[in-house]
C-alpha cells in the first residue's frame, strides 16, 4: 500500500499537474551556455535539502508509517500537521524534484555535442540508481536516490522538447500518476496506528531492534518501491522534473515569476492544502490517502513560490545566501549524512525518543540538525571543491559502465 509520505519521498518524491496557463504564455530564449555553477540553484537546492529534513525526520524514526498520533490527538500535533499541509508536505520534494531536472537541463548544455559527456550523464543517473539502492537497503529506505536515477532517465530523454511541449508532457505523466495513485489508495485497509497500539508496539520493536532486522524490513521497502515506481512515482518524478527543465529553458531560474503567476501559485496551493487539511483528519483510511493526492497538487505551485523567494533573495550572486548555496554544493553528501545522523538517534542511540517524541520534539531536532548541517557544510567547502560522494559519483561515472 501507498503511504502518504512515500509517495515521493520513497517514502518520498515531490508533486503537481495544473500549470497555470500564464507560465505557458512566457517564451524567452532558452539558456544555450550556463556557467559551471549557478548560484540560485545551489542556493535552492539547499533549502530543499533542510525542507526534506523535516519531513523524514519521523520516518527515521519508524521507516514505515513515520509518527504515531496520540489518541485522541494533542492540540499541539494538530496544529503542526495542519501547519506542514500548507508549507512542507511535498513541497520540498518537489522543489528538489524540480531541480533535478534543473540540473540535468544545466549538464546536457555543457556537454553540448559531445557524445562521451552525454554518456557520462546517463553513467551519473544510473550510479545515482546505485546509490540510492545501497543506502534504501542499509541506512533509510525513505531514499530518493533511486526514483531520481530512474526518473531522471526518463526525463533525459525529453531535453530537446520546447518549452510548452515540454509543459503538455509534464501534466500528462503527472495525471497519470495521480490517476493510478487514486486508485490504490481506494484498496488501502490499514491497521490501527497510533501511540500505544498493538500494532504500534510491534512496529516500535522492529524498529528500535537489531540492525539486522531493519536492513531485512527496508530491503522489502525498496523491492514494494521497485514494483510502485513503475506505475506511478516514475511518470510523477519525471513530469516534475521536466517542469525544471522548462523553468531552465525559460529563465526562471534567473528571474523568479511575475506577481499575476505569484498570486495563481498562493491561491491554488491554499485551495487543495485545505482540502488535504480536511480530508487528512478523516477516520477514514481511504480518504486520508485520498488527501496525498490534493497534498500533491498544492505542492507545486508552493515549491515554484519557494523557488521564487530564494531567486530573488540570491539574485546568482555566489556571496548571498552562502549557507545555502555551501549546503547546496555538496547535498548529496549531506543528504545521507542526515540519513545517518537520524537513523542513528532515534533508532540506535536514543531509541526512547521514538516514545516521549511529539510532533514539536521532532521539529525541534530537524532544525537543531539543520544548522549542525549548515555548520558543518559552511567548513567543508572552505578546504574542499566538492563532497566527497559527488566526488564519488564524478570517478564512477567517468570511468566505469554499468
């Protein structure tokens, strides 16, 4: 079954079809020779990063349903949920979502006419497969590596398509997914979950237990994602991933949006938050799955808002948001370094943390974990170019196939 965290998130990736008519209507000259590095994008890319943070914390925790409720819920949790429908679920994953297709629009114009650096490209997406494999298996099956690999080879493909072809395709892989994500969620018959059910303890001792059982239960997450992607996450990854490649294509990375396109994103993302908000307190368990898809739809235009406000702010200027933008330079290292660091605490070191922890007390660690990360990246990047995984990647992908 569908959860509605995993969506994306692989317990994940991020989200929406419905692109307002005036983002179609915009045709300027498509970036033909962009600069080794991009400061907004390095700048979003790790605010992205922080943002997932604070979505995976509670699957770091429990790597299958994520937090348990309190029944009846507390007023404090309720208010955080609410709180996340509107400005964090999906929309993170989405952003990055988007900047992935960002990234891969930015490496096929440097590689230009040749043939071995376009090779090199897909090489990267299928060791990016690679990794996403080993770390799903043996540190947080809530990976994203995997379904950006897979994802991005689909989107690859579709480089060369115009800006508004390149639109039409995006909303029709992310309908599809919406379609087929619909109904699965009408076969979802959940067990009680919730803090101090049976159900709940069973699922608390797997998780605080033996690292030997946790990689058996997450390898059987990664095969469920293998089975899913294909007819869902696949065609909901890649039709994001284009959008960032049109925002690429167009120049939003450089310019952000009109205040008409702002105003069409804010209103629509409240719309369907709202109706996520609602549906999500149900009893129902179909329904509550039902409400990821409206949490889906609103994520896009929140991300593409968020994109915005970080354009602005950073305006390509590598000495503004330098936290950001030294997070962004080296995120797949840190993105499984959060990985470890969570897993680490609330499964290994502080397993009790699983009991006593409301939704306030996680918040309160993604963000004492997030400014360890801008700390720590801030120093790295002083005495090295790039992360010692990008680093990795870069080796692998030059000199040998898979």
């Amino acid at each position: 079954m569908i959860k509605r965290n995993s969506i994306i998130n692989s317990n994940p990736l991020p989200n929406e079809p419905q692109t307002p008519d005036n983002l179609v209507s915009i045709a300027t000259p498509a970036i033909k020779t962009p600069p080794d590095r991009l400061a907004n994008l390095d700048a979003i890319r790790g605010f992205a990063l922080l943002g997932i943070l604070f979505l995976n914390i509670y699957f770091m925790a429990n790597n299958f349903y994520g937090y348990a409720p309190h029944q009846p819920e507390i007023l404090s949790d309720q208010i955080i949920e609410i709180l996340s429908n509107f400005a964090f679920e999906g929309r993170f994953i989405s952003l990055f979502s988007m900047l992935f297709g960002a990234g891969l629009w930015h490496q096929r114009c440097k590689a230009g006419d040749d043939i071995k650096a376009q090779h090199t490209i897909k090489r990267r997406l299928y060791w990016l497969i690679v990794f996403g494999l080993v770390h799903g298996v043996l540190i947080f099956s809530g990976d994203i590596l995997l379904t950006y690999g897979l994802c991005g080879l689909l989107a690859y493909q579709y480089c060369s398509f115009a800006p508004k072809a390149l639109l039409v395709k995006s909303v029709k892989f992310i309908m599809l997914a919406l379609v087929v994500m619909a109904l699965i969620s009408l076969t979802i018959e959940d067990d009680p979950f919730y803090r101090g059910s049976a159900y709940y303890l069973q699922q608390l001792d797997i998780w605080t237990g033996s690292y030997t059982t946790q990689v058996m239960m997450q390898g059987m997450m990664v095969g469920y994602m293998l089975v899913i992607i294909p007819i869902s996450i696949l065609w909901y990854g890649a039709g994001l991933m284009l959008i960032g490649i049109y925002l690429m294509k167009q120049g939003y990375f450089k310019r952000g949006f009109s205040a008409k396109q702002l105003a069409t994103f804010a209103v629509t993302g409240i719309i369907f938050a709202i109706l996520d908000s609602v549906l999500s307190q149900s009893s129902s368990a179909v329904l509550k799955e039902i409400s990821a898809i409206f949490m889906m739809l609103g994520a896009i235009p929140t991300a593409l808002i968020y994109w915005h406000i970080i354009v602005k702010l950073c305006q390509n200027n590598p000495l503004k948001l330098t936290l950001l933008q030294n997070l962004g330079r080296v995120s797949l290292s840190f993105y499984i370094l959060q990985s470890i660091l969570g897993v680490l605490l609330l499964r290994h070191w502080m397993p009790q943390w699983q009991i006593s922890f409301d939704r306030i007390d996680y918040m309160q660690l993604a963000i004492v974990l997030s400014v360890l990360q801008l700390g720590l990246a801030a120093i790295y990047v002083r005495f090295f170019n790039q992360g010692p995984l990008e680093y990795l990647m870069r080796v692998l992908s030059k000199r040998i196939n898979i």
